[in-house]
C-alpha cells in the first residue's frame, strides 16, 4: 500500500509513450471518480458549513458535549488503532510464517470485521461484554466494567482495525526472508536483537499504513460503537453519534459542523502519519 | 590484499577450528536428510561439500551451523562438544546463498553488526568498529562503498559484503553455502580464485556446499561427496578422479560411461567380446564397468576391447572428433583421436580402454565395492 501523499517512482511523464496506451481514459476516469465520489461530497459538506464561519465552527466545536464527544472519538481511535498495531503484527506473523492445520481458515477469520454488518458486531460485543454476559459476569467480579464505557469503544474500536493492520504487514512479512534472522543469529546476536534490529525496521512503513488505516476506520465508526458505548453524554458519546443527534433535531448546521471539525481533524492526523511514513520509507524501507 | 592483524586481538578463540561430526542422522518428517554422516575436518581446511540437490550437503552445513539440531550424533570444535551449543554462541561465519544482507542497513553497518550487537562487556568501542569496517572493506576490495545499500551493489559484490560481515566476528570457521550459485560465469571464476586467496590469508576452517563439482575440484583441499544424505566419498580431487569409490561417485564426479557386463569364471564380458579387466577380488554375476569419454580410443585392428561405427566426423584444431556408437551401448560417445583418413564414415573401428573401474551388482540390483581398475 502505497502512502497518497507520494508520487509512485513509476509515475510517467505525461507524454511519454508506452506500451499500454490510455493514459488519456484513464486519467480522465480517475479525475471524474475522485471528482464525484469524493471530493464532490466533501465539498458539499463544506459549502454547507461554511454558512458558520470560522467563529461558527469554533462555537460548535467549543460546545462541552460536542468537544467531550471528539476527544473522545479521536483518543480512543488513536489507542484502538495503537492496541491493533501489536496485535495486528502478532497474527499477521503467525499467519505468515508458521504453517499449521487451519491456518487457511483463521487466515479467512481476519477479514470477517470488513465483511460483518457494522451493527451485527455491535449487538454480539454488547452481548458478551455486558454486565450478564459470557466475558462481562466475570470481569464484573473484579469490577471492571466494559460494555456502556469508553472501554467498550475501545474494545469495538479494536475489533473493526485489526484487519487493516493484519492485512497491510502480511505481505511485507512473506517478503522477509527466514535467512535474514538466521544471518543475524549466527552474527551473535539475541532473538531481541533480531526482532528489532533486523526484522522490526523493513516493517515500519507497512505497520505505519496499517496504524492510519485502523485509525481512520475507526474515527468514522458508528454501527459497532452505540451498541456497545452506551452513549452517555460527555462520558462515552462518539462523535458520529452527536452528528445523527443533532440531524434528527433537525440541526443541519450543527451536524456538518462536527463533520467537517472531524474532517479537518482526521485529515490532519493522517497527513502526519503519512509524514513519518514516507520519513521510515525512505530511512528502513530501501528494499 | 592482507588481512588485517587487528582481528587477533581475541586470543580466546582460535583462528581455524578443527570440525568433527559423528553419526549425524536428522529426518524431515520421513524424508531422512542426513544419515549416519561422520566426518573430520582438519584446522584451517578448505572443504566442500559436494553432491545433488536433496543430498543433504546444505542441511550438513547448518548443521554444522547450529540452524539445525541433528536427531542424532555429535558436531565438535577442536575436539569440545558443540552440538547443544545454540548458535549465537558458536562463533561461524556463515554465508548464505543468497547472501541474507540486511537491506535497510548500509554496508558499513551490515558489516559492523556482529560487533555491534555484542553485550556492553565484549562490544568494542564505536572507533574501534570502525576502524574494523574500514579494514574489512579494503579486504574484500569494496573501499569508499560503505555508504551504499545492498540494492546498489552488483551481485559480486553483495556476496563480498556478506563474507565481510562473517568475518568481522572473527569466526571459528567459515561456512559459504553455494557460494557462487547466483553469480554469472565471469564472476564465478574470479571470485573463485579469490575465495582461495582469502582461505590462504586467514587461515580458517573452511566449508563450502556446492553442487558443481568444477568448483569443488579446483578449490577445495577435500571434498566430501554426498548422495541421499550418505557420504559416498570423502577425499582429495586426485582421489575422487582415479580412485572413485562408488558408481554414483564416478558418474557424478566428471563425465563416465557406464555399460552393463556380466562376470564370469574371472572374465568380464560385454554382449560377446570380453573386456581386459582384473577381476581378481570379484565374485561372479552381473556388474557395470565405468569409464570416462577420455580413456577410450581408437586401437589398432584386432586389439581392441569394444568396437563400434562412426556415427560423424568433425575436425578440430587437435585433430578429429569422431561420434562413436559403440556395439551394444544406447548413446554415442565423442572420442577426440588422431583418426585416420581412412576410417569412414559409417565404418567400424576397433576401441581399447585404458582406464575402467568395474562395479558389481549387490543382492538389490545396486552396484557396490570398487572394483579394480584395469
């Protein structure tokens, strides 16, 4: 997966020849579909808010719910996406590089998150983790409390990532080749030394891409998070649920007010994990 | 080209093991990659290991490595047991066949890593590595190219950094796995001979796997020839050439001629003809004489051993080169000869053997035990 902020090396010039031909449709193609499907939206939702100002926008995002409801939107993305990071690499290299009876089906298991509808995995996660339930009676009894927390949002955060990141590094991992921790051994160094100096660095750049994936999926999920949150104002309200709040109150201008705070702020945050992606890319990833 | 003396500094461990490895058997699964393999390799021997693919010489060397535990048997160092020993620990510098450079380092840090990962204790300072990088890289003759990454370099050269990198340990031995495999020719015979001139100047223990037996003739002081995970023979180049010990060893070892004859009351006999072979030692029955495309030639009418037709005629700078079918026996063989004029195309010219070595049939249909050549 290539980082959207850098130009592929094998970009061509505009005019030089080549053996397939259709720069002209294509280019055309992805410009209308850019165009239409995203940047068209976007504009809109835009040109909606723009009827706040500057002075709007501050007064909505200064609100006490709507700022208690981002922060913890984006905080518990950002440590959904982190927790990811690490399980994500864990299965991804198992997946990889051991071979056992029914790998081929836990293999197809990573991926159920993308496929399950958002709200199915909401109700069985409330379900398991509520104070009843098979994963929540127990944890009660030594007061931990996951279902309607912030917790819970953290749990179904987790759940909705763990195939970017499993999906993005899987293939990095096949790359790396079983001789290089061999090589690294008879060098004499540890298995810690081989993990990180070794293997961990050609990875950077895929786990980075897989940490922005996760993070993003999870800043726009909605079905998984209310089931499970609970949804108490200023406590474990999500920001894309205060956006179908104040719609059904008929509070357009509040609503894309939010989003496009949210859109300013995840597309900041991704610009900068891009950054330091395409930094690690050019540091670890000269492959 | 020296190697640099500041490498002695660790008077603890010697420069040039001696190997020995007893009885090592290992299974993957129930596919038996190493069996009952014994074998002696002296301090600062150039050894290799030489057979097919899947004759276990790769899996020998790992185990030789410590990247593999043998199911059973014993690997020593000078004389110390070895086997348990995990590999960190076993001080061999090993290169792999596909030279496992570690690609987002430069060279100069590929190089400097085994030092580098040392505990605090051992590590010598950062001058001091690299100071050693520096030298190293002269070594291997890759100066002013430390600052390059792996994907810059030419393969030649990425397998020198990589002989750079397992000698910057100051290893007990040197283990190359088909050192010269993914090289083109040019670049194989040069680093060949510079491969020698490196074991010359450090004076290590040496092994290397190959599967061509050019590079295993022309370098190695032994090699040990390996067929189904057993040793069929270990010996000098001249031993494996006059005196090969199996039929798989002659075959494999250069090119031979194998034709399928029956012993009987002391006589070794082909279709009709007798051969002229000592079969002094054998028991009667079925067995194979081996011999090479050069020990046969055109002999004078009525002493030969064998007869056959001229096939084609073809003239060289040294002479003639005649394609030979001889009687009873599938292929054509060339035969370089100072040919007549007279002998024809299609006509029959009468071949003495100068040089055979006879193999008789075991119980299973095998051929076992040299026999005597003639």
């Amino acid at each position: 997966m290539t980082s959207p902020i850098l130009v592929g090396k094998n970009a061509r010039r505009l005019t030089a020849p080549s053996v397939i031909p259709g720069f002209g449709l294509t280019f055309g193609y992805t410009l209308i579909y850019l165009g239409l499907i995203v940047l068209f939206p976007l504009a809109t939702l835009i040109w909606w808010s723009s009827g706040l100002g500057l002075s709007g926008l501050y007064a909505i995002a200064s609100e006490p719910r709507v700022a208690a409801a981002l922060r913890v939107t984006f905080f518990i993305s950002f440590a959904a996406a982190v927790v990811d990071l690490f399980f994500g690499l864990i299965v991804a290299w198992v997946l990889t590089r051991y071979d056992f009876a029914g790998r081929r089906l836990l293999d197809a298991f990573v991926d159920l998150p993308f496929a399950l509808p958002t709200a199915v995995a909401g109700i069985s996660l409330a379900a398991l983790y509520s104070p009843s339930g098979w994963f929540g009676a127990p944890l009660a009894g030594y007061d931990i409390k996951i279902a309607f927390t912030r917790l819970g949002i953290l749990v179904a955060l987790i759940f909705i990532g763990l195939p970017f990141v499993v999906r993005t590094v899987q293939p990095i991992i096949s790359e790396l080749e079983v001789e290089l921790e061999e090589a690294s051994a008879t060098l004499g160094a540890g298995r810690l030394q081989t993990v990180l100096r070794v293997m961990l660095p050609p990875l950077a750049p895929a786990l980075l891409t897989g940490l922005a994936l996760a993070f993003a999926r999870s800043i726009g999920e909605y079905g998984s998070v209310i089931f499970i949150a609970g949804n108490i104002a200023y406590v474990s309200e999500i920001a894309p649920l205060l956006i179908v709040v104040k719609l059904e109150q008929y509070d357009v201008a509040g609503a894309t007010g939010i989003a496009t705070i949210m859109l300013a702020i995840s597309f900041a945050a991704l610009l900068l994990i891009n950054l330091v992606h395409a930094w690690s890319r050019r540091k670890f990833g000269r492959v | 080209m020296r190697f640099p003396e500041a490498f002695a500094d660790t008077k603890t461990i010697k420069r040039g093991a001696s190997i020995r490895i007893e009885g090592v058997e290992q299974d993957f699964g129930a596919f038996p990659a190493l069996r009952d393999v014994s074998l002696d390799i002296q301090s600062g021997e150039l050894v290799a290991l030489l057979g097919p693919s899947g004759s276990g010489k790769t899996t020998l060397l790992r185990v030789i490595a410590g990247l593999n535990s043998p199911d059973r048997g014993r690997v020593l160092f000078d004389g110390e047991n070895a086997t348990g020993l995990p590999v960190q620990d076993r001080h061999v510098g090993m290169v792999f066949q596909n030279y496992a450079l570690f690609k987002h380092m430069t060279v100069a840090d590929n190089i400097a890593y085994g030092l580098k990962v040392r505990p605090r204790r051992t590590r010598p300072s950062r001058s001091a590595i690299r100071t050693r990088v520096a030298e190293l890289l002269q070594f291997v003759q890759l100066d002013g190219l430390g600052a390059r990454y792996p994907a810059q370099l030419s393969g030649g050269q990425r397998q020198r950094v990589a002989l750079a990198r397992a000698l910057a340990i100051e290893p007990r031995v040197l283990l190359l796995d088909e050192p010269f495999g993914a090289l083109d020719a040019r670049v194989r015979k040069d680093l060949r001979r510079w491969l020698r001139d490196i074991h010359k100047q450090t004076g290590l223990t040496t092994v290397f796997v190959t599967h061509d037996q050019d590079e295993a003739m022309e370098l190695a002081d032994r090699v040990v020839v390996l067929n189904e995970g057993r040793i069929e023979q270990i010996g000098t180049p001249e031993e494996l050439y006059d005196r090969p010990a199996s039929p798989f060893v002659i075959s494999f070892v250069g090119e031979a001629v194998a034709l399928p004859v029956a012993i009987a009351d002391g006589q070794v006999r082909f279709g009709g003809r007798e051969l002229h072979i000592d079969t002094h030692g054998l028991r009667s029955g079925p067995a194979r004489v081996f011999f090479r495309p050069a020990d046969i030639a055109v002999a004078a009418e009525g002493n030969g051993d064998l007869e056959g037709r001229v096939e084609s005629l073809r003239r060289t700078p040294a002479g003639v080169r005649a394609t030979i079918a001889i009687d009873g026996y599938d292929q054509t063989l060339e035969i370089d000869s100072p040919l007549e004029r007279s002998a024809s195309l299609g006509g029959r010219v009468p071949l003495s053997l100068a040089k055979a070595r006879i193999f008789p049939a075991d119980e299973n249909g095998g051929y076992v035990n040299a026999g005597d050549g003639i």
